[in-house]
C-alpha cells in the first residue's frame, strides 16, 4: 500500500465500491459521498467539515446523526480523526483498505482495455476511400415540404414527455435506478416518513438508456426535510402517481414562494 496513487485517480471506483456496499444504510453510503465528492481536498488528502455544516449540507436534524453513520464508515471507509468540537473539526481520510481496493479495480479496468490499430494508408500509400460523386437531378429546383407541414414538424419536436403516459412533469424527472439500491432506498425511507407508500408500489419501473430499471423521479435525491426543494418534489410525487396534492403542502409552496422563507412539509 506504499505506492497508492493520488485518491482524485480512483475516486470514481472507490464510489462504485461505495455504492455496492449493502452494509450500509442508505444515509451513510449519502455521507460517505458528500465527503468524498464535495468535501475531500486534494491538496491535504481528506475533508474536515464541522458537524454543522454537515447537518446543513444534507439536512441533517442533529449531530447525533453524524455519531451514528461515523461509526458505521470509521475504518472501513475512512480513518477518522475525532475533532474536540471547538477550534478542531472532525478529519475524515479515505481508509488504506478502500483506497488500495479501488486502485486495483482501476488497475484491473485499465488492463482489460486492449487499442484497436486502424490503418490509415494502405500498401501503396494514400487514402483507401471509395470514389464519391454527387448526382444531380434533372429537375430544377428542391423539394421542400409546404409551410404548414413545418410548422407540425417543429411543434411535435417540441412536444417532449418525460412520463410515460405523456403528463408533463413541472419538474425536470431523473432516471433512478431500481432493484434495492441506496437511491432507492433513500427515496423510499422519505416517502413513508411523509405518510406515504415504497416507490415499488407507487410506480412502475421503466428502462433508461443504459437498459437499466429505473424509476422516473423529481431528483435523484430527496432535498433536504423543510426545503422548497423537498416540497416541489413531494408535491410531484403526488401529482406523478395520479393523487391530489394535500392542501398542507400547496400552501407551504404558496407561502414560500411569496415570502422566500422555507416552510416544513
């Protein structure tokens, strides 16, 4: 573990062991991520934000939170260093068995790669493309489709539906993926603690580009408990799964929307 290189190199990989890592809840893999994404500092090779910016970051209500996911990461995931919670901030430092972990999966990437050689020239030199001509129609003039047939043409193109049943969303919707994982289980953790059902209940999965199952949701994470972000995305999650919006909940965005000041759904 002596030559282990810059954390920047493998962060991506060092996330996708993160992520696969079924032994953590779904807050603590969130965590873990916003201090190795947001937080970490190349030059000094760990983060140390204070617990309340922490708290304020991910919307988190109490410190005793932070108690909790820093023992499920501490060793593991990183080597912590507790701060005095004063002048001192707790340091976080990605753990030698992680980071060695993640190296070798990169390594291992990098070795499997193998270069396609495309020959640019052939034996006798030179291009070896095809003769190209441009055929010319008898015919004067081009062809273009009348006006109105344009103006169709751009409306439907216009037309872009992020639902499958074609309900435009006020919310630009993201692909998160399905089968258990952290995002899905952060999103279901939020919807019951609001009264409402798991995601797997409510909607049904689509596939994106990847041929991955996802659900079509407001975010891939929930925003913050008592944000206009989170009220827009629970408002959202009704609309999206054909229920009324309580009333509760439209005035708080009313009220936040005229006043500019948060208010807690």
């Amino acid at each position: 573990m002596n030559n282990l290189r810059p954390f920047k190199e493998i962060q991506l990989q060092w996330l996708r062991l993160l992520l696969a890592d079924t032994s953590l809840s779904a807050r603590a893999v969130q965590f873990a991520t916003y201090l190795a994404v947001v937080r970490y500092n190349d030059n000094y090779g760990k983060a140390w934000p204070s617990h309340a910016t922490v708290c304020e970051d991910l919307g988190l209500k109490s410190e005793k939170t932070i108690q909790r996911l820093i023992k499920e990461l501490d060793g593991k995931w990183f080597e912590i260093r507790r701060g005095n919670g004063q002048k001192q901030s707790t340091e976080y430092v990605p753990s030698k068995t992680s980071h060695q972990a993640a190296q070798d999966l990169r390594e291992k990437e990098e070795t499997g790669k193998t270069d396609k050689i495309v020959h640019l020239r052939g034996r006798e030199g030179g291009h070896s493309c095809p003769p190209t001509q441009t055929e010319m129609s008898p015919q004067p003039g081009q062809k273009c489709p009348p006006i109105k047939d344009k103006e169709k043409t751009k409306k439907k193109q216009a037309r872009t539906r992020d639902l499958p049943d074609e309900r435009q969303s006020r919310i630009a919707l993201k692909y998160v993926p399905g089968g258990g994982g952290v995002f899905e289980r952060e999103w279901d953790e939020r919807l019951q603690s609001v009264g409402l059902e798991r995601l797997d209940r409510m909607f049904d999965q689509v596939v994106d580009e990847q041929g991955r199952r996802c659900y079509l949701l407001p975010g891939n994470w929930p925003e913050p408990r008592g944000s206009s972000g989170w009220l827009l995305q629970i408002s959202q999650i009704y609309r999206l799964s054909g229920r009324d919006v309580p009333s509760k909940i439209l005035q708080a965005i009313q009220a936040e929307s005229a006043s500019g000041i948060g208010v807690a759904a």
